[in-house]
C-alpha cells in the first residue's frame, strides 16, 4: 500500500467528520480502513474524540434561567415607559409644528366667527390662546403622571 | 403559535414574537436555549463567572434588537452571533486582543459540596482540560460544529469568517484535539 494512500485516508476520515463524503470517497475509504489497522486506528480516534466532544457535561449555574427570565422581564418592563414617553414627545413637536403652521389660518377663522357671534376681541385671544396651548398642556400633565406612576413603581 | 411542534422552530412567528418582544416567547427561549447558549459561553470566555453574565446580557440583547431577526437564518445561529460579539467587546475593554488570547477554560463551583465538586470536575475537567489547551478560535468552531451541529455556513455567520477559513479551523483543531484527547487519555 502506498503512502499517498494512507495520507488521503487520514484526509478523508477529517472530512467525513467535518463537512460529509461524496460516495465514491466514501466506499473508497470504508476499503482501506478494512484492510489497514493504521487508519482504521486513526478513524476511531477522531471517532472517539467527536464522541467525548459532543458528550462534554457542563453543569449550569443555579436557577440561571430563572434568574435570566427575572432580569430580562424587568428590563422589558422598564423600557416599555420609555417608549411610550418617546411616542408622547414626537407627538407634541408634531402638534406644535401643525400649531405653527396653521396659526394664521385658525386665527382668521376665529375672528370671523368673534365678527359673527359679537363676541370681544379679549375673549377670542384668550380662547385662541388656549386651542394654541392645550395639546402641549395636556402632553404635559400626561408625561408628569406616568413619571409619577414610574416612581410609584 | 411560536411553533408547529416542539421541535420545530418556525422562524417567522419566532421574529414576530421578538418584535412584539413577547414576554412568554422570551421565558421559552431562555430555557430552551439555556444549556447550549451557556456552553457555547463557556468555551469562549474559560469562566464561568463571565460566561453567566454574558448569557444574561445576551438575552438582554436579544430583548432590545429582537426587531433585527428576520427569521431568514437559524435563530440560534443569531443567538451564538450575539453572544460572540458580547464576549469579543468584553475582551476589547479588557484588553484590545482577540479571542486568541483567552485561556484554558477554569470551572470554579457555584457552591456544591465537596464531593459533588470533585466529582463534577473529574467528569468535566478532563474534557475540559484537553479542550482548553486547544486555541480559542479552534475550540469555538469544533464547539458549533459537533456540540451545536451547526452547518458550516452557520458556523461562517456566527464567526464571521468566510467558510475556507472555517473548513481549515476544523480540520487544524480536530487534529489537535486527537492528539490533545490521545495524550490525556494516555496519561
């Protein structure tokens, strides 16, 4: 038997373990490791050394699920606030933008309703002032609750 | 349903499900994942110390960046992907190396009795011991291959290395550890 032919047994018996055998490979090397104890030695070793691999034991820690599942669910919990207080923010600059924007025109048609109804000019202002004002103050009074509600917790 | 059996993962409710960050999906997981994820872990990180803090901080990761899992690749394969990257910047912050430098795993008790721990590291020391005298990047691709059985472009994903690289890693390492396995058993 040639050398070669022990180097490509060793080469094949790698590759069986590491990435599979085309068959010709395959019934190739099941013929050599009949007829030489050398390889077929080498091919049980790699045999056994995956075996001890893939049946390595390794003790967890106490509870780790457990105290993983704690962990995670608490931080889950925390960043749920955050979200919702990020959604709130956009939404006020949002409003604001749509405030400024539409100023102008709300203003006109406030005072053609004051001209319509009589009603004196120191009351629209005011109640302009507050249609202007009431989405940031409620943004406000909703954002300070749920901080409340966070300490509280 | 996160899945159509037990077994059987179907990626794209389990994408869903992290997206929604679904607490109940999460719990399963963890359990579900908690033996390997900590295995894999360990065989990076040679302490077990470390390797339980960044199994939880994988998971917090896997918490905040749920909505970048697809579902197109193996979620394990994304979970050992994590869990590397967590453990390559702990090493940076350490000291700016790369995985070649960690050491032979070291396996300290939680806090068993002697005897228990004297038998568990006579049963995990010796595999131990032949797989921590193997370089870390050996050791960590011989770890996804034939205790994760994960496939070889799995494995370049995880690693983030073409799959020559992984091929060659795979066969210098199984080399190694017979010869390791071979020496510690003669000994």
């Amino acid at each position: 038997m040639r050398n070669d032919d022990h180097a490509r047994a060793r080469h094949l018996i790698d590759c069986e373990a590491v990435e599979g055998l085309e068959r010709d490979d395959r019934e190739w090397l099941d013929r050599h490791l009949e007829s030489c104890d050398a390889c077929s030695a080498a091919a049980l070793a790699t045999e056994r050394a995956i075996a001890r691999l893939r049946l390595a034991p390794v003790t967890l820690p106490l509870d780790l699920a457990a105290r993983t599942q704690y962990r995670v669910g608490l931080r889950a919990q925390e960043a749920l606030p955050r979200r919702q207080t990020w959604a709130l923010w956009v939404s006020v600059v949002l409003s604001w933008i749509l405030g400024i924007v539409s100023a102008p025109l709300v203003w006109r048609g406030f005072e053609w309703a004051g001209r319509y109804a009589g009603v004196p000019s120191v009351w629209l202002k005011l109640v302009f002032g507050l249609w202007w004002a009431l989405p940031a103050g409620l943004a406000a009074a909703i954002w300070a609750m749920e901080n409340r509600k966070i300490e509280e917790q | 349903m996160w899945f159509a059996d037990s077994l059987t993962p179907d990626r794209t409710a389990l994408a869903a499900g992290l997206r929604r960050r679904d607490p109940d999906l999460l719990d399963h997981l963890i359990v579900q994942y908690q033996y390997r994820l900590f295995r894999y872990l360990l065989c990076l990180t040679a302490s077990r110390e470390t390797a339980e803090d960044l199994f939880q901080e994988t998971w917090f990761r896997v918490l905040d960046r749920g909505d970048q899992y697809t579902g197109k690749t193996s979620f394990e394969g994304w979970l050992f992907t994590i869990a590397r990257n967590l453990v390559i910047d702990l090493h940076r912050r350490r000291k700016p190396d790369s995985l070649d430098s960690l050491e032979a795993p070291d396996v300290p008790a939680d806090n068993p009795s002697p005897l228990d721990e004297a038998a568990r590291r006579q049963r995990e020391g010796r595999m131990e011991e032949s797989l921590g005298r193997l370089p870390a990047l050996h050791r960590e691709v011989l770890l996804l291959r034939f205790q994760e059985d994960l496939s070889l472009p799995e494995i370049a994903q995880v690693v983030n290395a073409p799959l020559p690289t992984v091929k060659s890693r795979l066969y210098r390492g199984l080399e190694m550890m017979r010869q390791e396995m071979g020496e510690s058993h003669a000994q």
